[in-house]
C-alpha cells in the first residue's frame, strides 16, 4: 500500500469520546483527525513490541 495514500473510513464515536478526544488533539495542536492517527500509530507500534 502506498504510504502517501490514505484509507478513509467512517467511524462511530460515543459523543462524550469525540469531546475528549477534540479536547486532548487541541491540546496537542494536532487536528481530531490527525490525533486519531497518531493514537493507533502508538497503539499499533506498542502492540508490535509487545510481540517480540
């Protein structure tokens, strides 16, 4: 899969989750989308350690 492109998809969020998460990527200068990435990229990486 090419790097530079992205896959969109369409994701349901509970309304109190979708606030925190536009308080914490505000707080972090990042746009919801952009955090959202940013916290599976961590979480997929840190699930790769965890396997070796």
């Amino acid at each position: 899969m090419d790097e530079k492109a992205k896959k969109q998809i369409l994701l349901r969020l509970s309304p109190k989750l979708w606030e925190e998460l536009v308080k914490w990527s505000e707080d972090e200068f990042r746009s919801i989308n952009g955090q959202i990435e940013y916290l599976l990229t961590e979480a997929v990486n840190k699930h790769k350690k965890g396997k070796k």
